[in-house]
C-alpha cells in the first residue's frame, strides 16, 4: 500500500511545484523571468546559427524554460569563456558541463538532464589509432578549450594537448596534420565529421562518459528555482519529449 500511494503522489508532487500560488488571481501578472543562457557553437548539443539557437542541450532547456513561463535570451561565446561568464554571473545558466569540484565553487549543477556519451579518440593516420590510453604518450592531442573529459586525461600532465575554441576547428587541425588525435564526445564528434565530410576514424579505446548537467550560476537569481527546474525535467521526461529529442539528434549524428 505504501509503494502505490507513492506513486500516485509523486506526480502530483511534480505538477505541485510548477502551479501558481492560490492567490496568485488576485496579484497583478508578473513579469516572466528572464534567463541568460550562455552558450558556444557545439553542434549537435548547442547550435548557434546567427540569431537562431538550437541544438540537442538547448531544446530540453526550451521545454523545461515553457513550462515555467520564462524567456531565454542566450549569449554565445567561446566554451571557456562561458565558464568565465558563468562565474562572474554575466549568465545565468550553462547547458551540458561536467561537474568537477572546482566547478561547483560557482556554479550550482541543479539536474543531470542530458544522458552520458564516451569520449572518443579520433585519428586519420592509422599509427595514431589508440588502442590503449598507453598509446596517446608522444601523441598531439586536440582538446576544446577549457572542456573535461575525464579525470585521468584531465590531470595527466605528461599529455601533449593542444586546443582550439571549437570542435571543427579541432578535427581541421587532425586533417592538415597540425594534432594526430582529437578526443571529443560521442555525438559531438561523430556531428562534426560528418558536417565537414572528413576521412577521419574511430578508435577502439574509448571511455564511458557521465551524464552533464543544467548548470546555474551561484551568482544568479535563477539558484532560487532549482526545486522547479527539477520539476519540470521531471515532467518533459515523463511525457517522453526528453527521449524524442535525444533520438532525433541521434540520428542526425551518424554519418
């Protein structure tokens, strides 16, 4: 009996948290909250196209921003210079970072809305396939700047790692020579192989990823509305929009 009358009380919970108070028809009408998404050029998870933002990260963050009634405004950026913006609280909210302890000095990871993906080692020259992580020694390795991948990689500072603001800047670099390997996760670097129609290849070694989170900044006012945040994913979840859109840039991913 316990299990059933929690079950059909969770629900309820959920809806509970995004209605209006009672007295809510007696109030003037607010204004709707203004959130300030910052965002880089990632396709297919954050796709920046002039005045158009869209992408896989993006659109989740749509359906939960609907279902509160509040408006995005987004501000594009470099991937480093978002963390900067977040920190500072120019912005109110990142889609997709790991969360790593020095991280959450300043930014609170309030739901782990998008799902895990590997991180993969792509190559061109089959010398530089990588088998092992033992392989990537004496290796030049692409990295976006200022991303995490994994905690070995991250910290391993006897790596050559070489950067660059974006993933097709980095697979550009694979091509002409410039780095032997890029890592990058899944979607985003099957997406960028194909966009740019490159002869790259996957390694065997992978490592399994993490799943990233809806990221707010600890100097915004939007850290108030956690609880509902939570809410909402839990209802975009439970009407499976969140599993139709994972699919749908899915398919766009593979060659």
């Amino acid at each position: 009996m316990r299990v059933t009358i929690a079950c059909v009380w969770a629900p309820a919970l959920v809806l509970a948290l995004l209605m209006p108070p009672v007295w809510a028809d007696d109030q003037p009408a607010s204004d709707p909250l203004v959130v300030t998404v910052g965002v880089n050029h990632a396709p297919p998870y954050r796709i920046v196209n002039g005045q158009q933002t869209t992408g896989l990260y993006v659109d989740i963050f749509r359906e939960i921003a609907d279902r509160l009634g509040w408006t995005l405004r987004f501000r594009e950026a470099p991937f480093r210079r978002v963390l900067l913006m977040a920190q500072q609280g120019d912005v109110d909210v990142m889609l997709g970072p790991l969360e790593t302890e020095e991280r959450a000095e300043w930014l609170d990871f309030v739901a782990p809305a998008f799902p895990p993906e590997r991180r993969l080692f792509f190559y061109i020259e089959e010398a530089h396939r990588i088998d092992r992580y033992s392989d990537l020694d004496g290796l030049s390795i692409g990295v976006l700047a200022g991303a995490r991948y994994f905690p070995r990689f991250d910290t391993d500072d006897q790596l050559i790692k070489e950067s660059a603001p974006r993933y097709e800047n980095l697979m550009r670099m694979l091509e002409k020579g410039r780095v032997d390997v890029v890592i990058a996760p899944e979607l985003i670097g099957l997406f960028t192989v194909r966009e740019l129609d490159l002869p790259v290849l996957v390694s065997p070694f992978f490592v399994p990823g993490t799943r990233s989170f809806i990221a707010v900044s600890r100097r915004s006012p939007v850290m108030a509305y956690a609880d509902e945040i939570r809410a909402a994913l839990t209802l975009v979840e439970k009407e499976g929009i969140h599993e139709d859109l994972v699919l749908k840039y899915l398919e766009q991913a593979q060659p």
